[in-house]
C-alpha cells in the first residue's frame, strides 16, 4: 500500500478527492511531488447514503502525454462511474424501503435522484445528488414528501399501482421543476 493523503503527499488525485470530496483530475506536475510529474491521475468520490465518503475510485496513468486533454475520457469515465456505485449502493442499502427514482423530465431513463422513504411516506434518505438538489431547502430528514413535491404518498403509490411500470410526472414544490419517477 501507499499513503496518498493530501496532507502527507501534497496535491494529488486520492487526497484531493478525500479533501474536496469532488472529482478531480491532477495531471503531471500538478501533483505536488516532485518524482509523481510524469503520472495523471482521476479520482472521484463514492458517496454513502448518509452522504458521507465511503471509497474512491480513482485511475492513473504511470506515464501521459504532456496534454491535459488526454486524459478528459478517463476523468469523466471515473466520475460516471462512481456515480453508477453510488447509486447501487444506496439502492441495496435501501432495499427495505420504497425507493422513488427521480430524472429531471425529458433528460434520458437514468435516474439522477433516489429517494428512500419509510411506510409513513417521509425522505429518510437520498443521494447526494437528490440532497443538494432537492432537499436542501427541505431541512434534516426525515421529511413528508409532500413537503418537496406536489404529490402525497398516496397519490403517488395509487398512481404507480394502477399505471405499473409507466413513467409519471412529479412536480417540485419549491422550483416547479417537473420530474420524471
């Protein structure tokens, strides 16, 4: 093994990441040591449910072209992908609960936001994603999803168990914002 913490070996893809907890690309003499300028590195965090870091994924290239560039699919394949964990994560960590899986409307059939909530309808959990984007005015969790959304529990499981399998819309209280679930 190796320590790759910011706080012992400088500016590099792990420590960033732990410390900026964002993904990030450190190319070559970016890295703050010396001996590491030839290596480019691209490291995004993984997310728990409770939205604290629990991995890394990162991915380096021990030699790379001097151009920054070179590296752009590597980086955004990292990032994707620790996304895609995320969300298995969260999904089999909420296997217990009813999940609502949100995208915004006409932006594709993966999901950006999951929702677990308990049988009295409340947020308990959400992704990162969801927090930041849906939650935040919502204040701590648990939350009733009618405080986020123009919906009840009710409507929404009536909804799902009479139109099984079918897209419906879902509209966001505070921004209008309209969803796909």
């Amino acid at each position: 093994g190796a320590c790759w913490s910011e706080h012992d070996e400088g500016t590099n893809g792990v420590g960033t990441t732990l410390v900026d907890k964002a993904p990030i690309l450190v190319h070559r003499s970016e890295h703050f040591r010396a001996y590491n300028a030839s290596i480019s590195c691209s490291a995004a965090p993984v997310f728990g449910p409770e939205s604290d870091v629990v991995a890394v994924i990162n991915a380096s290239a021990l030699t790379a072209p001097e151009d920054r560039r070179s590296q752009s699919i590597v980086f955004h394949l990292v990032a994707q992908h620790a996304r895609l964990i995320e969300n298995a994560f969260f999904l089999e960590s909420n296997r217990h609960r009813w999940i609502l899986q949100l995208s915004r409307a006409g932006h594709g059939f993966e999901p950006e936001y999951l929702l677990a909530l308990d049988d009295a309808g409340r947020i308990v959990q959400a992704n990162v994603r969801a927090r930041l984007d849906l939650l935040d005015r919502a204040g701590p969790l648990p939350v009733p999803l009618h405080a986020v959304f123009q919906a009840s529990t009710e409507e929404l499981m009536r909804t799902a168990f009479e139109r099984p399998g079918r897209p419906m819309a879902l509209r966001e209280l505070s921004s209008g914002n309209c969803f796909s679930c």
